[in-house]
C-alpha cells in the first residue's frame, strides 16, 4: 500500500506542473488551454493541499506568487500604494472577508471607508475618478463594453448581483467564469 504522504506529495507536483503550463500558455503565450472556472479549481486544491500540509509548501509553488514569469517586453512596476486582491470569492464568506480586509486597511491608514472610488491613470485621458463614468464614456465612444456592468453599494449588493448574474448566465451571448 502506497505512503498517503507520497500521494498527496504526487498530487502536489502534478498539480505545480499542471498550473505551470497553464500560466505560461496563459500569461505568456496569451493562448489559455482550459477555462478559467477550471484553472480556479486546480489552483483550490493546490492551496488545500498546501493547507493541509504547510511543509510541503515551497517558493516556487503557484500559490506563492501571480501568474508566470512576463514576456520581456513588460518593465517592472513598483505600486506607491498597496494593491489588495480579491483572489477568487466563491462564497458569500470569501467577499465578506474581503470586505472587511478592504475596509481595515483603510481603517488603518485613516481613511473613511464608507466610499471607496476607482481611480485611473491612462496615458493621454483624461478620465473620471470613479469607473462608472469611464464605462460610460467608452460606450460613447463606441466601444465595446459588458452590457451587464452595475454600480453596486456594499458588500450586499456585489452578492445580489452576483446571484442575478449567476441565474442569467446561461442564457448570456458569452461566457463568463465570474463576476469581477
């Protein structure tokens, strides 16, 4: 009979590997094999798998870090103001928590929390501080945006609307893997 750490270990690198390719065909070919909806799933039971035995994670293990390495012709950025992620929410619990994240690191920072507004930097636009403006203005222009986008209050009215968007994504002319 197989040691069960043995499997889990196995289980661990084919999964590293797996990601691996899919990184590079995703981030540097820019030709993804799989869906994201899949890709999310193995990179799940990597992090299970890790959770459940922390000293078989390593540096190199997709979970410690985004993506694969970039194309060269991508210059390194350095952030001045930290950028928090949502990762993947797949319940209700997983946005709250980001919620609260978002919110404590305002907090902490001492800046009200009660309205938070995205702001951009295109190079050569002059565009508005929040995102609903800048979708409307791409619509002006004529360019192609998601029929669907909202803006939502709170944490409460990402969830409702994620729900209408999961009972309407069956029937939408695309697919979707999600809700950004």
């Amino acid at each position: 009979m197989a040691d069960p750490n043995q499997k889990v270990v196995a289980e661990i690198q084919q999964l590293r590997r797996g990601i691996e390719e899919h990184n590079y065909r995703y981030f540097v070919l820019d030709a993804p094999t799989i869906p994201d909806a899949e890709y999310d799933r193995l990179m799940q039971r990597l992090r299970a798998l890790e959770a459940e035995h922390p000293e078989l994670v390593t540096p190199d293990s997709p979970t410690q870090r985004v993506g694969a390495k970039p194309a060269s012709e991508f210059r390194q950025v350095r952030h001045s103001k930290p950028v928090l992620s949502l990762e993947n929410a797949f319940k209700t619990e997983d946005l709250v928590a980001f919620g609260k994240r978002v919110t404590d690191r305002l907090r902490a920072n001492g800046i009200d929390a009660t309205e938070i507004m995205f702001v951009g930097d295109v190079q050569g636009w002059d565009l508005p501080p929040q995102q609903s403006p800048i979708l409307e203005m791409l619509q002006e222009i004529e360019l192609k945006t998601c029929p669907e986008w909202r803006v939502l209050e709170g944490i409460q009215g990402c969830l409702t609307y994620y729900d209408t968007i999961g009972q309407k994504r069956a029937e939408l002319p695309y697919e979707i893997d999600g809700v950004v």
